[in-house]
C-alpha cells in the first residue's frame, strides 16, 4: 500500500531557519489578528522581499489570509502543520520526552503514542528500550520508530489527516479498542485545569479518547506553551490524566491548579 506523504507545499518549508521564522510569522498573526508588511520586516528584522515570500507560502497553505499591504488571521486558533510546528520548542521537547521514558518499566511493555512533535521526542527516546510495543496511529511515529530494535510498532488504520499525518476515525478507534495498553502519552494543543486535555480536531480528539479508554494511566507530555491552552475539542478530562510533564516555562499559577485537581506534575529543565 502505498504511504501518503506531506503536501509538497509544506516540504518546502519544513526544516531550517525559514521554517522557525514562518512560525514566528504565524504567531504575531494569531496575536495581533493582521499585520502589515512592513511592520513584519520590521520586527522580525526581515527584508520586505523575504516577508512577502514567506507570506505567499502561507497563503498557499490556506494558513493566512493576504491583504492589501499585509495578512491577517483565517481564524483564532489555526492548526500549524506539523512539519512547522516541528522546530518549536526542541530543547524542552528533548527533556521532556527523557524524563517520558525513564519513567517507563525496562522490561516488555506496551504503550501508545499519539500524533505530535512532544510524543514524536519521545518516540526517538525509545531508541534503547529492550522490549516495548508500540500502538500509534502516527505515520511520523511509526516511521522514527521503525529502525529500532527493541521497539515493535502496530499502526492503526484510517483516515490520514495531512496537517498532523494521523489517521484518525473509525478504523483508528477499532485498533485501538481492540489492544490493552499500560501507559497512553499524549501530545496536546491545550492542557488545563478547567477543560482537559485537548487539540484542534474534533475527529483526532475522539480517536485519541480511544486510546485513553484502553489504557491503565494517561501521560501528558506539553512544552510549557500548552499549559493553560484551550482547543476546540476535548481528547479526555482532567480525572483521567495520571501525569503531566512539562519544562519549566510552564505558568506556575496552572500548574497549581492542575496539582489541585490530582495530576502528577513533573517539571524539567530545558537550556
């Protein structure tokens, strides 16, 4: 069967310099709502020929909508596809996903993994474990885990969402109903308190309740940015989650509040 891939346009925007400053234009976006194009020359100290190609790769992706002059927000909240969120936040990812998997028995153990580029750390992180079994219904994940010896992968079925490369829905949801799993890790577009665990698609968001449905305990794994986040669709409620580990650019205030709620929360350190 043939594997789909990333859409062209976000492979080309997908590692190095331009693609973290593509992010940085995306997220004076969603705060400012529009920006002119000088104004974003100006603070990214970018020429106005770099902005305006930036811009129209952005608009390509349907991620920005391009004014005279400038660009302003499709919507509060847009999904970043993951090849861009990919170069955010690696450090505190790396420690993230090393504080994941010491927490992990070393002997045989099954886990699940969802899509996202915290768990996709902790995928990596895996590289060294003797016996673990693997449910994801991530192509990326699938994929880092893969060459790895003491790692055994079973990839669910379903429906491919091109912004996350997750397949999601029904085929997906069987897979993971059908499996008993010891520890569920999930990435996360919002974690809070108040409103869960969530992220921006309703359908992965149902998927992934999935997984936490057949699991013994529920890992959240969040650089700091997610906490106190809120997205559109809830993955699980707050009583769920066993564990969250985040870095230490975490809002205190949330962390308390999660504390408060029965969550184990673990905070590492990312130069």
């Amino acid at each position: 069967m043939d594997v789909p891939v990333a859409h062209p346009a976000i492979a080309r925007v997908s590692s190095g310099r331009r693609a973290q400053r593509m992010v940085a234009i995306l997220d004076l976006i969603s705060d400012r709502g529009s920006i002119g194009l000088a104004e974003l020359a100006d603070t990214l100290s970018i020429s106005a020929a770099t902005a305006r190609r930036d811009l129209a790769e952005l608009a390509d992706q349907n991620l920005v909508l391009r004014t005279h002059g400038g660009v302003s927000a499709l919507e509060r909240g847009h999904e970043i596809p993951v090849a861009l969120r990919d170069t955010r936040f690696k450090e505190a990812k790396r420690a993230i996903a090393k504080a994941m998997v010491q927490r992990l028995p070393q002997e045989r153990y099954a886990i699940a993994l969802s899509g996202g580029t915290t768990t996709a750390s902790v995928a990596r992180a895996l590289a060294n474990h003797r016996d673990i079994a693997v449910v994801t219904n991530s192509l990326t994940i699938a994929t880092l885990l893969s060459g790895y010896a003491g790692v055994r992968v079973v990839m669910t079925g379903g429906y491919l969402r091109p912004q996350s490369l997750e397949l999601v829905g029904a085929l997906a949801e069987n897979t993971f109903n059908s499996v008993n799993i010891g520890t569920a890790i999930l990435g996360a577009d919002g974690i809070s308190a108040a409103t869960g665990v969530t992220t921006h698609d309703e359908t992965e968001a149902r998927t992934n309740r999935a997984m936490v449905a057949k699991a013994q305990r529920t890992v959240v794994v969040a650089d700091g940015s997610k906490i106190g986040a809120v997205a559109l669709a809830q993955m699980t409620d707050i009583s769920h989650v066993a564990m969250l580990i985040t870095d230490s650019s975490a809002d205190p205030a949330e962390l308390e509040r999660l504390r408060d709620a029965g969550v184990e929360v673990v905070v590492v350190e990312a130069s």
